[in-house]
C-alpha cells in the first residue's frame, strides 16, 4: 500500500533546502514531471508490474487517489516536504491540480509499455 513519507527541511536566512538521499526504498532510473494540468483532468489510471513510484508534488497541490485492491485512499500533496510512495499494485489517478502545480515522479524501472496495467484491481 502507499506510504506517506515528511522529509526533513533544512532552512536558513538564504531559503529551504531539501536533501532526497537514501531515503527512497529504491534506486531511481527515471524521473519525469506533470503540469500544466487543466481543469478537472485526471492523469495516472493504472497500476504497474514492477516500478515503485514516489510522487512530491514540487509547486502547488494535487490529489492522489490509492486503490490496492484492499482499501481506497485519497492523499493530498500540498507541500515539497511529503513524499508518496506507490507500490506496483497501487492503482493511481492524480486530479484536483491547482494552477501552477508540477508534480514530480521517480519511477524505479526504466518506461516499459508491458508494465502498465489500466485495470483497477
């Protein structure tokens, strides 16, 4: 299931500073972004085989919705402090982008198009 994680913020007189080091359950070999999101668009609507995710919305907010097949939760992600992390059987979706939001995703598994499952569970 999907783990919330808060990362320690360093802060000083110059801004904040956030340190992603040995931290992530795994190693990370591709990294994209999500913005520009309009409206009520929906993106995610899939689970995966294999990758782990870990979501940290950089700039504005977004929601997370998690099925595992077992619970349903909807995570909010309104600060770069939070990290969520997606196990390969969590079915995602991400909506209620505000304006300006970027979400920012680690992935560790290089992009497969047989990894995707659009099934919900």
């Amino acid at each position: 299931m999907a783990k919330l994680l808060e990362f320690k913020t360093i802060s000083d007189e110059r801004g904040d500073l956030i340190v992603v080091e040995k931290l992530l359950p795994f190693e990370v070999k591709r990294f994209y972004y999500i913005f520009n999101v309009k409206g009520d668009d929906i993106r995610g609507g899939h689970r995966h085989k294999k990758t782990i995710q870990a979501l940290i919305c950089l700039g504005g907010k977004c929601r997370v919705f998690v099925d595992n097949g077992k619970s349903e939760v909807n995570y909010k992600l309104d600060s770069p402090h939070k990290c969520l992390l997606l196990a390969p059987e969590d079915w995602h979706t991400m909506d209620q982008f505000s304006e300006n939001a970027t979400l920012l995703v680690m992935a560790s598994e290089y992009y497969d198009k047989d990894d995707y499952i659009n099934d919900r569970i």
